[in-house]
C-alpha cells in the first residue's frame, strides 16, 4: 500500500474502492510494529480499537455518511486527555492515570470519523525541545536516529515522519509543535491562542499553551483547523469564530508583504545551513512577487528570558495540583500530609520539571515578583504591541523555525541554557498570542531537514493557512 502524504489522496482512493479503511489502518499498525520500538515515539497503541473504529467509518463510507475527517488516522501527545485512555504527560507522577473525560479537540476529530491509533511521547509535561525528558526516554529522529525528534511533542512528529498514522495533534507553549515539526521534515502549526480549546489538555503554561497539529501538508493543518477550531464553554479563552479556509487555498495569487527581522538573519547562534536556507526562502519569496522587506525587532534577546519568566511562574502554580492527591501517583513513603506532598513530588518530578517549578516559584516570591514576574508581563506586553504594529504594514513574518536543524541525543541535556535558547524563533508567537507555521524548506549538508516559520496577525489563521498552502504548490 502507498504511504500516503495527504488526507486528499487517502479519500480518493478510499472512494474508488483501491483501498479499505481497515487495511489502512492495518498498514499503519505494521508501520508501528516495525519502526516504533526503535524511534519510541508512541508509548501506547490502540490497535483494536483503532481497527474497530475503521470497521465502523468504512460502514459509513459505503453509505454516504462519513464525517469529514474519515481516512486521517492520528495519534494524540501524552499531554491531550482521552476519556477511558491513559495520559501522563511523560511523567512519572501521572504514570496510569485514565482520563474522565476527552478533550474537545479529540471530541471533536472523534465527531468527524477520525481515528486515533496511539498515545504519543512528549518531554516531561511538555516542557523541552528536544524529547529527551520523558519518562519513556527520548524519541528518535527516524531521519537519522543518533538525532533528536526535536520536542517537546517530539512522538507525535516522528509517528507522522515514521508513517505510523497521518497526522498528529501535538500541544505548542514555546515551539513544541513547529519545532520537532521542523526537525523531521513536517508541516507544525501553531494557531492564534485561543483558536482551539484548551479543555482537556494538561497545563503547562496557561496563557500561552495551545494544541496544534503535525502533517504532512497544510491542507491537512488547515481540515483539522476547520474540524477542531471555534468557541467551547469548557473554555472561556477559546475565541468565538472557527477557522474557515477558502475555498482553494492553493490557487491564491494575491502579493502579500512579508518582513523578516534583521536581527534573525545575523544572530549569532544560527547555524550557517540555517541561514542560507532563510536567505534562499526570503528570494524565492520575492521572485513570486511578494514585497519582501528587512525590518528590526529590538526585543529578538529579551524573548527567551521572558518567555522562561512568565511559563514557569505559570508552571509553578500549575503543577501545584500534582500532589499526590487527586491525580495519579501517590508515594509509598507517604503517611501524613507533608509526606505525601513531599516524596509523592520529589519522586514523581523529573529534574527538569523541578528546575521549572523551582525557577517560577522564585519568580513569584514576594521579594523578587517586581524584579522578575512583573518586568516580564510588562515586557510582554512591549512586544505584543511592537508585534501588532508590525501587522499593521505587512501581511505575515518569515524566520526559520530553529537556529539549527536537529541535534545529537545529548548533546543539550546536560546544558538547559542552551537548550532554552533554541526556541529564540518561535517563542515569540506564543508571547504575542499569533499563529505561526512552520513548513519544511531543504536539508543542511547531512540531510537534516530545515524548517521556515511564518507568522500572521492575530486570528488571521485562515489567511496564513491559505497563503501557505499556495506557497507549497509553487514551490
Ligand atoms: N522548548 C520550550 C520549552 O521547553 C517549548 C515547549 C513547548 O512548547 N511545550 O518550554
């Protein structure tokens, strides 16, 4: 059977009797079987139920009945709630915790026949970049496997670039979906914040965390958008409108403005393949006729910090409910309350969700909550103005999606600053609430793929999906 690249061409032959959804299905189980228990990018696979489910929609195809995702079978990150299922956000502290309820973005694929085949990977409550802090053990990039998936929903990319389902819906803070999208070669968007309900999906950082998917294509980004987007009760940051793409997306010819930051291209941790490629994207742009131009981003060097300031003192507060109470893992040495609170969260914490809860914990103590929380909203704030001044001259903003393509396995685990200052690019639109995409655009040298990242205006999701929707087809 074909692996396939697109929802479009599973449909096709779906509707011309070439394939079966079951024996889809059955294909992506053998792809499962072979590839995942060296890349480690599932570490839970509802083959039954995923073979039962195809049962079920192939009926509804037969009859005309099948909703609109009917073909796309997805595995869901770690961090996403499933009712009846596990999720444990990679963490010890939830190791065996079932879900009571399904998040509305798993609701709301289910409603529409797509099927989900496995529970995918993540760092540690999806804090990382590169996979390396779960508690299953990092993910391996299938392209070369002595390489990272890049992280933190580093499964859900590789089970898409290993074919072992077509698409994965992944969760963005600070580059989680774009990134490890970027270091396997795949398209990872990240919406406007709030586009897609957060409910049932386990916190990290509150005010910028958002799910996202990971295709093959745009087009598939954009029907999961279609399918998942819009205003839900359960959460009263979703947005009111649902992301509704034109008609034929591909076919746009209208020029668009587009910046890049000047900063971006000469920053000095950008790796030189990196550069090039941004360099040779910025050209191709402009021979379609886009109006390319250089801008400046004075903020490109406080983005990091800020970004680390404000999600651990949101992770610190967060977390707080992992206390070996309510959910998941309780500690054999707990026999009051300060034990139980104490050992069930110093042996259910990974070092880096300690370092986090720790560093924001500081962040908001009395002494230091001016110095650091509240500079850091205030310069938030700066840049969520300076950003949306920007989108008042141009349409969208293009960098790469990371300074450099994939790492080596370990190369960063023992250095978190360094690992911190690999989200330099796509930070940003989680501080600033904008959607932002990131689709493949060559290889370095070693074949390591190179992601660019373009960023749109808030809520203009549909015009971001379209216009680069078009750019694939001429490209
Ligand atoms: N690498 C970033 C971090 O560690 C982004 C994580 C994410 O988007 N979930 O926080």
């Amino acid at each position: 059977m074909n692996q396939y690249n697109s929802l479009k061409a599973i449909q096709a032959d779906l509707t011309a009797g070439l394939i079966t959804l079951p024996g889809l299905v059955a294909m992506y189980l053998k792809n499962i079987e072979i590839h995942n228990p060296q890349l480690n990018a599932l570490v839970e696979v509802y083959g039954e139920e995923a073979l039962a489910a195809a049962d079920k929609i192939q009926t509804k195809l037969n009859n005309g009945q099948a909703g609109k995702l009917a073909g796309m079978v997805v595995s869901i990150k770690d961090n996403i709630c499933y009712k009846g299922h596990q999720s444990s956000a990679s963490s010890a502290i939830l190791k065996g915790f079932e879900s009571l309820f399904s998040a509305t973005a798993v609701e709301r694929i289910l409603a529409e026949d797509a099927i989900i085949i496995g529970r995918s990977n993540c760092d540690e409550f999806a804090m990382g970049a590169s996979n390396e802090t779960s508690v299953y053990g990092p993910v391996l990039n299938a392209i070369n496997p002595s390489k990272v998936s890049g992280g933190s929903s580093g499964g859900a990319a590789v089970s898409v670039q290993a074919n072992m389902c077509l698409a994965a819906l992944g969760s963005d803070t600070g580059g989680s979906v774009r990134q490890p999208a970027s270091f396997c070669g795949l398209v990872g968007y990240k919406p406007t914040y709030g586009a897609i309900s957060r409910w049932g999906l386990i916190a990290y950082a509150s005010s910028f965390d958002i799910i996202g998917p990971i295709t093959q294509s745009v087009g598939d980004t954009s029907s999961i958008m279609e399918v998942i987007s819009g205003p839900d009760g359960h959460d009263a940051t979703a947005l009111n409108t649902k992301v509704l793409l034109p008609k034929s997306p591909e076919k746009m010819t209208k020029k668009m403005k587009i910046a890049y930051f000047k900063e971006a291209i000469d920053s000095e941790g950008i790796a030189p393949a990196v550069k090039q490629q941004t360099i040779a994207f910025i050209e191709k742009l402009k021979e379609l006729g886009h109006e390319v131009k250089q801008v400046s981003f004075p903020y490109l060097d406080v983005l990091v910090p800020v970004y680390y300031t404000l999600t651990t003192a949101e992770a610190s507060s967060n977390l707080s409910r992992f206390a070996g109470m309510h959910y998941g893992r309780r500690s054999e040495r707990a026999k009051d309350l300060e034990t139980t609170v104490k050992f069930s969260r110093s042996e259910g914490f990974g070092a880096e969700v300690k370092r986090r809860i720790m560093t924001g914990t500081f962040v908001l103590s009395s002494g230091y909550y001016d110095a650091y929380y509240s500079k850091a909203q205030k310069v938030r704030r700066l840049v969520k103005n300076y950003t949306d001044s920007l989108f008042e001259e141009v349409d969208f903003i293009v960098s790469p999606t990371s300074p450099t393509v994939a790492f080596g396995i370990g190369e960063k685990a023992s250095n978190p600053l360094a690992m911190y200052l690999a989200d330099i690019f796509t930070v940003h639109a989680n501080i600033s609430g904008n959607p932002a995409i990131s689709i493949p655009f060559g290889t370095d040298e070693m074949g390591m793929p190179i992601g660019m990242q373009l960023m749109a205006s808030r809520s203009k999701d549909a015009d971001l999906l379209a216009f680069t929707e078009s750019l694939s087809v001429q490209f």
